[in-house]
DNA sequence: CCAATAGTGTCTGTGAGACAGTATAAG
DNA sequence: CTTATACTGTCTCACAGACACTATTGG
C-alpha cells in the first residue's frame, strides 16, 4: 500500500510486521575494596569486587547472575532500565554507568530469544556497604591467565568462592575484539562468565586514557590508595614515582592527611575536575 | 507458580510475560577512496567515504540513511543480521565487522519503539565499487570540529551534497564518552548523524592500538598509501619519518614496486600477520 | 634538468622505568 | 630505634617529532 504523507503512514503502520522479542540490561557493579592486615603497621590490601544476585528462580536457579532485568519498551531507554536495577539493589541512584556491548546469541537464555545490553557500573564500595539487598553480595574477582589463552575466574565473597575456566581468542587478525567462550561454569548463569570478562578488559583498558577510576574512589584518598586501585584493575605492580607523575595534574593536593597507620602520614587528594 | 525443574519451568514459560520490541542494525560501511589529481606527477588525494542508502519509504521517505535492516529473532545474531544486510547492499560476504553501539531513544524511530545495535564495517572500495546495490551510494564524509564543540558532517556523493550540525558534550566529567545532539539536518534520517560520528571516532581510537586499518587496505599497498589513509581518518598531516617507525613490524616489503607515477617508484608492502 | 614523491639519518625533547635516597608516623 | 610506608631526585633508555638530506622516476 502507498500513503501519500507520513502522518498517514505512521497512522497505519503495523508494529507487528516485524517479529519481537524482548531485551534485558545486565549491570558489571565494580568496586574496590579494603581488607585490613594483622600487622598493624602494613596498609589494607585491595580487592576488586563486583555484585551478583542469586537466582531463586529458573532458568538457572540457586546459581549467581549479574544484576539485570527486563527493558519496558514503552516507558524506558536500556540505561534508565539499568539505573532502575541499581536503585533496587543499591539504593542508590547516581552511580557511573556506561554501555559495554549487546550479547546476542541466540540461545543465550534457554526461555527464549532474549537480547542483552550490559553496562558497567563503577562505584565507591563504601557509599553502600549496607545497603545492598538481600539477595545480591559482592563477591572479590581474582583474573589469571594462562599462556595458552586459558583465563580463570575466581569469585569468592567470604561465603561461597568457585571458578570459571574460559578460552580467550582473536576474533580477527586485525582487531583487538577478543573472543571468549566458557569452557568449565558451574556457577554463573547466562553467558555472564563472557560479560563480566569483557567489561573487566574494558575498564583495564580506559583506565590508560580517561578518568574512570575516580569513580570508584571518596572524595578524599591517598595516592598510595589510588596506586593500589590502579594495580589491582590493571593486575601488576606499579613503580611509585612513574604512577605519581602521570596522575600528578588529575588530582590536587589537599590539607588533610591521614595519620594513624603507624608510619608516615599521608596527604589526601581529590580529583581535579 | 512453583516448579519443581528448569525443563518443567521451561515448558509452560510465556514469551509474553515481558513487553517485547523490534530490532535492528544499521552498519556504517567506511572506506577510503583516491581521486586523481589533475597534475600527471601528483599522488592521488583520499578521501573517507561511507555507504548511504535513500530512503523509498516513510518514514523519513527521501532521506538517506545508514544500510540496516530488521532482525529476525528466531533465526539469526545482530552480527548475522548485519552481514545479511551487508550482502544485499555490496553483494560481499567476508567484510570485516564490528559492534559499535546500542541506540536506543525511546522516539528514534517514529513507527514504534526499535532498538538498533549498530556495526562498524570496514571494506576496501575497489573490492565492489561496481557491485552496490542501486539504491545505494557512497559519499565523500569530512569532519569539521569548532572550539564551541559544534561538529559539522560533509557528505558529498558526487550528485548530491549536504550539512548537518551536531553539538558535542562530555557526558560525565570521568569519562571519555561524548554525548551528541543534532543541531540541524534536513538529509539524514533516524539518529544516523550521532551513530555516524560515534562510529567515526571508535576508528579513529582504534587506528592507534590495533591494526584495524588493513580491513580497508588491498593486499598490496605503498606506505605512502597507507600513510595517506590514516591522515584522511585522523585528519591530520604525519610525519613520513615517524609513520614509518611505527608501523614498521606491521608490515613486511614484497619484490612488488608501484611505478608509473612521474616520480620515484614506491615499494609495495603487504600486511604482516 | 625539473617536479614530485620515496625513503633514510640523526638530533632533540619528553616521558616512562628503575632505583636509591630522604622523611615521618606508631609502637 | 624499628618498621613500614610516603615521597622525591635523578639516571637511563625508548621513542615520537622535526628537519634535512639522498634517491629515483616521467616528462
């Protein structure tokens, strides 16, 4: 059929004349967190952590998955969804969010054909300890990678700790996209092995060349802290001087110190807007 | 109601349980084209160009477009649905292809709610400049960037050429990611000047860390060439010396010689793998 | 020979890696 | 005074930017 103006058109188009399905946001909730020492003298130790919820329905019941949830269509974008998802397990409702990449495969969710747009959110652990509801909890996330391309995923949050076995590989000679397909998952539902994977490559990755991290620090912090958020994200040790001089004209310098660690005290920085 | 096992749960699921919408991809196909010089002893100028289609239908009836189409969830991935789209518009099947971003305004599309996953997808034109579908076409695009972040798109086919305007914002303070809005176009339909630019400037990113480029070169290519290339999509002039530092392990030299040109004949140099 | 690009040699400045050294609190 | 971290000074090396120089072709 041919209509003369748009309005016409739009009066009879057919929304049904393409099939639907529904879509979800999966949300990689990333923190850093502190663990105090037995020795009195020695800093806390850094861990990197993400929340996950346990399923207490199927598919995949009794198993862990990332936050999500499903997209309303009419009232809502997929990051506005994600930030609904954040607000019920988190209270909170100003959290860093950015869109990480759409998974589609097809049988991904064995209900039916459902598409997933995940999103990374950062956040400052200490703004909420409390608040998470009761059925998500931070779990650390500890990556190691083997020569042959193998990774491993451990998630351990105090409770329960598993492992996830993953194969990593190009997926185009020309590219830097990575390929990852789970190789031994008794834990994680979904594809959510693959996405928690990407996102952590992606927040490695942007911490060179943004100022990502500072979402997941207080107001106030040390560069010694903000070194150990540096190093346990990017998995290696950093050389102090090095560090300092490339963060040196993101942060300003601050009166307060912070004293009490039975060595030298500290100055407090804050982020250079 | 309760079930006793996921196959159980499985087998009287509802797909209509949650609201469901249509999808699509849309692909920015970008290449780069040479256009003689006038001077028999010039190289060829380059210039970037991308693949519009017009649009025979409403909405946006008579505007040009990115080549996209509906997805079909029963049968296919976003990343299938793009290369099935790709086949149709350049006849080619093996053109390199990457997930960009998942648009997703609630009014982008004036029909009803559609989410749309779009893909980067690099080519080099002499591959099919014969071989396009007929409602298709490739315009020359230039990038113009004010101080006051107004960016202006030129897109030139040859036949027809037009504007659009786009204002640039940071969209958090710790982030890299822009934020844009259209400020004035009367020739691209959908939200496809943002998709555009956000595809425009992953390449450029990408240009510096992988070796996304030879996607758009031909098996043989002069280092000027190449050269020319990565000016025409960082838009600015390199430095021959320093170029040639950088992507020296990336290449390798074959016993081929491009001549002919009224001056000094240039070695042709291949992709190392 | 001329014009234009191809291709190389080398100086210089920047900035990261490395390491040693000084500073300072709690106990 | 010891221990552990905070913080700084400085050497070195790698490498990008810059520029000058040589090489080679078609006309």
């Amino acid at each position: 059929m041919q209509y003369k103006t748009e309005e016409e058109f739009l009066k009879n188009y057919d929304p049904n004349k393409f099939e639907r399905l529904s879509m979800t946001t999966d949300i990689i909730l990333i923190s850093v967190s502190s663990s105090k020492q037995d020795n009195y003298r020695k800093t806390s130790k850094k861990k990197m952590s993400i929340l996950l919820a346990k399923r207490d329905d199927y598919p995949y019941k009794g198993m862990w998955c990332l936050p999500g949830g499903f997209l309303k269509p009419k009232e809502e974008t997929l990051e506005e969804c994600a930030k609904r998802v954040l607000k019920t397990e988190t209270g909170l409702s100003n959290i860093y969010l950015e869109q990480l990449y759409t998974f589609d495969d097809i049988n991904r969710d064995p209900r039916m054909r459902v598409i997933s747009s995940s999103y990374i959110a950062l956040v400052d652990k200490n703004r909420l300890d409390q608040k998470i509801s009761n059925n998500a909890s931070w779990f650390d996330i500890t990556l190691y990678e083997e020569k042959d391309n193998s990774v491993f995923i451990t998630l351990d949050n105090g409770d329960v700790s598993f492992s996830i076995e993953l194969e990593k590989k190009l997926k185009e000679k020309t590219t830097d996209r990575y390929k990852f397909s789970t190789k031994k998952n008794d834990y994680l539902a979904f594809d959510h092995p693959i996405v928690i994977l990407t996102g952590l490559e992606r927040l490695r990755n942007k911490l060179n060349y943004t100022d990502i991290v500072f979402n997941m620090m207080p107001e106030y912090f040390t560069l010694g802290d903000l070194q150990q958020v540096y190093e346990v994200i990017l998995n290696k040790k950093l050389l102090a001087p090095a560090f300092r001089r490339i963060i040196a004209d993101k942060v300003e310098k601050t009166e307060k110190v912070k004293t009490g660690e039975g060595h030298r005290p500290s100055v407090l920085y804050r982020y250079r807007r």
